[in-house]
C-alpha cells in the first residue's frame, strides 16, 4: 500500500476510460479526456473520486456531444464509480479559469488520459499562463478559502479524530502549496514535505480500505485498524507520525504566506534593506518585520545567541526569519555553537522569557520544533513529540498541550512570586508521559538533570519536581474530597509545604487545566481549587514576602568610609557590581539609569541602607558589543549621574521612546501591593511587572517624587519578569500610613501602564 498502489489504481482507471473512449467513436482530434486533481496525479484512493475533465472543439451538436459523454459516464456509474466531470470548450475551459478558483487550482494537475494531446496541451498552457499571470487576484482567494476551512476542520496535528484532507495540515493544503509554488510569485522548498505527503496519502489509502468508505476524517474506531494494516506497533505511534507531517506541512504553509507578505518591493536594493535594519538585542536584529540573527555573530562565540533570537521575537510578537532558522539549524546539525553546560543565566533566562511571551510562543516554538533547533537545547523534548493523548478530555498532543498551557501560565505571572518557576513547569509539566508509568512520577524524575542543566540551583529544581508530581493534587482534592475536613487540608499541606509553592501549583493547575478544554476545567472546578487553595493557605506559613538583606562585616567596614566605591567582579558573560555610595533620595533610580545607559541589563539587585550610607549588589548582563566595564569607568559614569540627574533622566526618555516604537505582545497588567506590618521599621511595597528597558529606573524615579526613601530594596528579573521589593520609609525615618502606602502605590501603578 503506497505510491504504487494508487499510481497501479490511476492507470486502471485511465485504461476503463481510454476503452470507453475508443467505443464512444469520438474523434480523437475534436475531443480529449482529462484527468484533474488527485486523479490527475496519479494518487487515486480507494474510494477517490474520478475528476474528469471533457474538452471538445465545439463542432459536434449538442446531441451528438452528448451521446458522446453518456457512452463514457454511464459505464463508469455502473460501475459504481463516483465520477466528478464537467464538458467545456476551449472558450469555457478559459472563462471558468479566470473566474473559479477551484478550477484554476484543479487544472493545474490536468493531465490526457486520451484523445486530443494538442487541444489538451493548449489547456495546460493557458491553465499555467492565467494562474501565473492572475496570482495577486487568486493567492488572496487561496488564503481566504484556507482559513475558512480550518476553522470548519481544525488542525490535523491536534485532533483526536483528525481529517486527513481538509484539517489544517492536511492533503488540501499539500494541493494548495503545490500551487503557490507554481505561481512562480514564490519559491517554496517542496521536498520537506514529500515525506508528509506519502505518509498521508498511504494513511488515507489505508482508510478507505479498512473502513469501506470514501471517508477522510480518522475516528478512533478506525486508527487501530489502520495502524495494524499498516504494520505499526500501536495507534499511538501511528498518530504521532500522522501529527508530525501535518506540522511539516503547516510549517511549510507558514512559510509560504510569510514569504508572499515580504516579498521585496520593485526598486529596492539591498542596500535600501540593509538601511532598514534595527538592532533589538545583541547580535538581533529586526527588518522586514521580522527577527534574524546577524550574520556576523560567531555563534561559537556567542553560543546564546538562538535562544537570544527567539526570546526577542516571541517578545516582540515577531516572526524568527525562516532563512535565518534554517541557518542556525544548519550550524548546530555540525557541533557549532553547543550551549555550555550547564546554562548560562543568559540561556536560562531567554528560555523563560520566550516561554512567558503567552500566544506570541506558539508559532516561534513550533519553527525551533520544525528546524530541530529545539532538540539540541532539550533532547528530552524529542520523547514527547506529537505524542497523542487519546483521551477525550484532551484536545492536543502531549507537546502542543505543554505548549497550551504555557500560554495560559503567561497569563497569571502576575499571580505568583516566582513566574520563572511557574513558567517552566508549565512547559513541562506533562514530560513524564509516554510509558504505563505514572507520569507525575515519572517526569519528577525526569526533569531534575533537565532543570539542573538548564541553570536552576538545588533548590529551585526541587520545587520544580515538587510540582510536577502534585501537579493533579489540588484538581483531584477539590474534587472528591470535603473541603471542610481538616484532614482534607493536611493531605496537601503534607505535599504542598510553604505558601510559595502552593500559589505556583494553583496557576499551573488553572493553566492546565484551561489548556486541556472545558470537558476539564469549568467555573465550578476552578472554585473548588480556589476555595481548597484558600483553606490550605492558612495552614502555612506565608513565606512570600523577600526579607531585607543582610550586610557582610567588610561591606559595614567600607560603609562607614562614607565614600563612593565600585568595585566589579566578571564572572563570565555577567558582572556582579558593588557599589557603595552616600544615600539620598533618589539613588536607586540613578544607578540603575547609569547601568542602564552603559548597555548593563540588571538581572538582580540586593541594597540596604546603614547609618546613610547604601550597599548595593547588583548582578547586570553586558553587550557583547561594549567594551569591557571598569570600576574606574562605572564610578566616572555615576558620579556624572549624581551630579546631573535631569540630564541623566532626559537620556533614559530619550532610550525609552526609542525602544516605545518597536512591536509590542499583550502582557498581564502590573500590580503594586503594598504590606504594612511585614516589617518593622518600613512600609513594603512589592512591584510585580513585565520588564522593560529602564523599568527599575522608572519605579525608583517615581518613588522620589513621592518624598520617600528606599532604605532596602531587592530586585529580581526572571525572564522577561521583573519582581520589585521596596522597603521605603517616610524621609526622615518612619513607616507610611495605610493611607500614605496607597497613594504611593498607586502612583506607581499608574506610572507604569
């Protein structure tokens, strides 16, 4: 069963039609028989239709042309043939091309099965000649129809019970690509999808063979039998296969509308392109509308650098250049450009910030599946690749619903202390699934030597595994268990033990959940895990709230110099920076505008404030395209910053509304909350935000017009997250009223959006 089986059908049929020919005593000079669409190719199925086409010059009466047709037809009905025709002239085979696409489409599969070869090699002149002359009326009517009918059918990849034609990824969007390429106004590379192409063709053929039918849509009752005709162990690996051409070929219809968008414009050279181009991250760059890596990056050099490419354009809500994809997947496939191991924070971070860019992701996730770049990052993903879920309560495969449910997460960052963690796990959640094992278990154990490598510290790897084996607990607790029985609460405060971890396993539940579809999450369910999740919160301790850091006796020592001093550690590829300086209002947001202005991307940040004197530790990422930093040049920079501040803050602006004019994704908004007795000695105002170019600055310069002061503070940015904790005081000393704490943190609030 394959390709010369239906190319075998083909011929059989071309050889009844022939003979029907011959006996209709047409004259094979005035009439021709032609075979279109997947006739046409020779790829008939079982249970295919005959398209034919009949073409005649138009001399025979109408009579006698029908007499003609019916000696042809009747027989093949007969038959029990199921026969597509239609009977034209030349004229009426031209007017139909110019006005119906699925004409225009059809006959460029035309084929002779007999009769006229030059009346039938005119057609196939004119077929060509109009579809390439007419594309920019056409390929729009193609895309239009595209989408219409994916909305009706779905995508192939995802479906439990796909059709194997009309779904998204299917046979007619093999047909469909096919004519794009031909209309020469694009040239799409066809081979990576011949592989797809046979496979859902012997698939199909296989459908129509175990089920009797013409039909094209793969139910459960049928995927077994098909598997087992076609010798594959189980259904489940031959849904994989099936899944995985269909994202080849979806991939490839991506490419092609891409590729018709940006075609170049008439008269522009390359220099005009080159001059269009902006550089968003190092080493990235943007023009066209879309992300590609520059090509004068060393990538042994720079071995961050796809993941650095991914993350901006997933953030930026842009498209990663196919050539440029294709470029990287080329160097990685010859041992260029290996990520150390373990990561770097860099690498990590990217990952997260790709992973936290919500809907954006998607298709920047699925073009580093499709060019196997994801693979060299994560080999483990390889084991849960278009692994279906033959599960009524789920509407993807295991990857593409991880994928789903990484989306959503993207949407509670705000809800969590650690968006990091719950981002990852999301993504991963469901890796242990694939064997009779429990899965829960299973991918507990397998992500630790994953989340080791990728850069996450003992401890965050074990919260990491903790919720991935509870990841079901509070969905099934609130379930089927009473919620007013304090034993209830105690079977998950035994799993679940601080408040920290317990916020991150009610978004991943939530975001589970909404990725799995509404046979599994509904508004009742998810008020039993809130009501269960709010039970168990009181159980704990809160552990949520970062305390003020303390201070070494060395860095008390230098304090009481009362002097500016810098000093700056390289750590590879990240400086950790201490600077101790005077304290006046005003002073985080200075320093970070400085760090800001030499190209220095602040990941973290600890500073306390003794006897009017600040200790700052800060952990910043440099461009690679900037000169080493130097404790000299950093003091230099900030005392310029501390003695001009309105200079120091026009330059910020002028860096922000530079970066306003680049695309943007739709992110959770900000929250400001502020903890009254959290502390002693200070108020605390905790900042939950999307990071931003000057973001820190920002908050701190907002702060100082407010006529507070910062006495603590710790900065983290994970990912593109950033998690603010400022412990302000009144100046002079003092906690802020309640109502003193709301105005502030409405200010910041608003100063944010």
């Amino acid at each position: 069963m394959g390709t010369r089986e239906r190319r075998a059908r083909s011929n059989e049929n071309d050889r009844l039609i022939s003979e029907l020919f011959l006996a209709s005593g047409a004259d094979s000079e005035e009439v021709a028989i032609a075979a279109v669409g997947s006739f046409g190719r020779g790829e008939l199925s079982p249970g295919s239709d005959l398209d034919i086409v009949i073409i005649h010059t138009g001399s025979y009466s109408i009579e006698k042309l029908s007499e003609i047709v019916n000696a042809i037809l009747y027989p093949l009905w007969d038959r029990k043939l199921k026969v597509d025709h239609s009977v034209r002239t030349r004229n009426e085979v031209r007017a139909a091309l110019q006005e119906d696409l699925k004409v225009a489409m059809g006959l460029l599969d035309i084929r002779l099965i007999c009769g006229s070869a030059s009346l039938l090699s005119d057609i196939q002149t004119m077929a060509l000649e109009i579809w390439r002359k007419d594309s920019k009326k056409f390929l729009p009517r193609l895309r239009q129809t595209l989408e219409e009918r994916y909305e009706r059918n779905g995508e192939l990849a995802y479906l439990l019970e796909p059709d194997l034609k009309e779904s998204r990824g299917g046979l007619r969007d093999i047909t469909a690509l096919r004519a794009i390429n031909t209309s020469s106004v694009i040239a799409l590379p066809m081979e990576r999808i011949s592989q797809a192409e046979s496979l859902l063709l012997t698939v199909r053929e296989a459908l129509h063979t175990v089920s009797g039918r013409d039909k094209d849509r793969l139910l459960f009752a049928e995927q077994d039998k098909v598997a087992e005709l076609l010798n594959y162990a189980d259904a489940d690996i031959l849904m994989s296969e099936v899944a995985q051409s269909a994202r080849a070929v979806d991939y490839l219809m991506q490419m092609a509308w891409h590729s018709y968008d940006h075609q170049p414009k008439a008269g522009l050279t390359k220099f005009w392109n080159k001059s269009g181009e902006k550089e968003v991250a190092p080493g990235v760059i943007v023009t066209n509308n879309e992300v590609l890596i520059d090509s004068q990056v060393d990538i042994d050099e720079d071995p961050v650098i796809g993941l650095r490419a991914a993350a901006t354009a997933a953030q930026l809500g842009l498209r990663l250049s196919f050539d440029a994809l294709r470029t990287y997947s080329d160097s990685l496939a010859v041992g260029r450009g290996a990520l150390p191991q373990p990561w770097p924070r860099e690498a990590r971070e990217h990952l997260i910030a790709l992973i936290g860019a919500g809907p954006a992701m998607v298709e920047i996730f699925e073009a580093l599946d499709q060019e196997e770049i994801l693979f060299h990052w994560i080999p483990e993903w390889t084991g849960v690749r278009s692994l279906p879920q033959r599960n009524v309560l789920h509407r993807h495969t295991v990857d593409r619903h991880m994928v789903e449910t990484a989306v959503s997460a993207a949407a509670l960052t705000r809800e969590v202390h650690r968006p990091d963690l719950l981002l990852f796990t999301s993504l991963f959640h469901d890796i242990g699934k694939g064997t009779e094992a429990d899965h829960s278990l299973r991918g507990a154990e397998l992500i630790k030597p994953l989340a080791t490598r990728i850069g996450f510290n003992p401890r965050d790897v074990e919260t990491i595994q903790t919720l991935i084996q509870h990841h079901l607990l509070l969905s099934a607790t609130a379930t089927r268990r009473d919620l007013n029985d304090p034993a209830t609460i105690a079977t998950v405060v035994e799993a679940i033990t601080d408040v920290g971890t317990l916020e991150l396993l009610h978004a991943l539940s939530i975001a589970d959940g909404e990725a799995t579809g509404r046979a599994a999450w509904s508004d009742w369910k998810a008020s039993l895990v809130s009501d269960l999740v709010g039970k168990t919160k009181l159980a704990l301790t809160d552990n949520t709230v970062v305390p003020q850091p303390e201070l070494s006796a060395s860095q008390i020592t230098r304090a009481a110099s009362r002097t500016l001093d810098v000093t700056i550690e390289d750590r590879g590829g990240v400086y950790a920076v201490e600077i101790i300086s005077p304290d006046k209002t005003g002073l985080l947001s200075i320093v970070a505008g400085v760090l800001n202005l030499l190209r220095l991307d602040v990941r973290s940040a600890r500073t306390k404030t003794v006897d009017g004197v600040a200790v700052m530790e800060w952990i910043v990422i440099p461009d690679p395209n900037v000169d080493e930093l130097t404790s000299e040049e950093l003091q230099r920079e900030l005392v310029k910053g501390l003695d001009g501040e309105e200079k120091l803050a026009e330059r910020i602006q002028a860096r922000i509304e530079a970066y306003a004019q680049m695309p943007t994704i739709p992110v959770p908004a900000p929250i400001v909350e502020t903890f009254m007795d959290a502390a002693t000695d200070a108020t605390i105002i905790e900042v939950r935000s999307h990071d931003r170019p000057a973001l820190l600055f920002s908050i701190g310069d907002m702060v100082r017009k407010c006529n507070i002061d910062i006495r603590s503070a710790i900065v983290t940015t994970l990912g593109a997250e950033a998690i603010d904790t400022l412990y302000v005081t009144e100046v002079g000393g003092g906690v802020l009223t309640a109502e003193r704490a709301s105005e502030v943190a409405s200010r910041i609030q608003a100063s944010l959006k």
